[in-house]
C-alpha cells in the first residue's frame, strides 16, 4: 500500500500510540492490561528494553500501527528477539501490520544481528498467526491456558523465525 509509512518512533507519536491501546479488542491480543494511561505508553518499551527499536507504521500523517522490537539481555542470547504489536481497529487490514513486520525483520536480519525472532500469539487469533506464518515464522508450540483475558483463560502460540541467512549459511 503506497500511503503506508514505516519510521523511527518520535515523541509526539506518544498520544496517538496511546489511543491504539486504548481499545479492549486491541489489549486483548497484547500481554497487557485495559486503562493504562498515555504516560505508561511513553515510558513503557523504553522501560522494558533500553537498546529496543519501536517503529510506527503512520498513514496521512498519523500512526496507526505500532511495533516495539525487544532484544535479549542474556549474553547467551543476544542473538534472540522477540516483538509487540498493535494496530488501530480502524486501519486493520490495510496492511498495516504487515509493513510493520517486514520493516522488523530487514532491521533484525540486517543491522541488529537477531537471528531468532520469536512471540507468543493468542491461539485463536489467527488472523495475526497468518500474518507472522505469511512472514516467515513457523509454530513452536502451544501454551495451554497460559492467559487471562475477559474472565476466562485462554491458550498461546509460540512461533518463531530464524534469520534466513542465518539458516542457509548454517546448513551448508
């Protein structure tokens, strides 16, 4: 799609990030919790990765689309990533969160030296599962009722992409 643009997170995004996650049909399929304030936004993948890279997908002008890349601090796996995601509910399906994940992994495969990129994905959100399998990423595993969301448990998908070049070299 020719209006998507995919950039470097800027400070002023911070209002319009934090209005995607104000949405309960978006935190659902994130880790997170409903009513968070824009300032846990701001501060919140700074926080939880200080050499992490945060992109925003912006059509017309406005971020609509939102993904944070969190790297490993364990120096046995410096190499290994894993990624967060929202898109606004008004801008799914407009290949915003695709634009998202391919901007992730020609970052992660070309200048961060990530050779696993892995996430955990609601089992039943198969449009986003479809979305990571149409990028490369394979299923691992599955999690039984590892979560909570809207009063019930529910299950997870770990999936997993290895660097292409990566493999390549290594099974030659």
């Amino acid at each position: 799609m020719s209006d998507l643009l995919v950039r470097a997170i800027k400070q002023a995004d911070a209002a319009e990030i934090a209005a995607i996650y104000t949405f309960e049909s978006v935190i659902a399929n994130t880790g997170q919790i409903p009513l968070r304030d824009g300032q846990f936004w701001t501060s919140f993948w700074k926080a939880k990765d200080p050499n992490g890279v945060e992109l925003v997908c912006e059509i017309e002008g406005r971020a609509v689309g939102h993904l944070g890349i969190i790297t490993s601090a364990s120096h046995r796996r410096k190499h290994v990533a894993s990624f967060g995601i929202a898109v606004h509910p008004d801008f799914q399906g407009r290949g915003v969160g695709s634009a998202l994940v391919a901007e992730m992994l020609k970052l992660s495969d070309n200048w961060l030296n990530i050779v696993r990129m892995e996430l955990t994905v609601a089992s039943e959100n198969q449009r986003a599962m479809g979305l990571y399998l149409k990028h490369g990423f394979v299923v691992e595993g599955e999690a039984r009722f590892d979560n909570f969301r809207a009063g019930k448990f529910t299950h997870s998908t770990q999936m997993a992409r290895i660097n292409p070049a990566f493999a390549s070299a290594t099974a030659a």
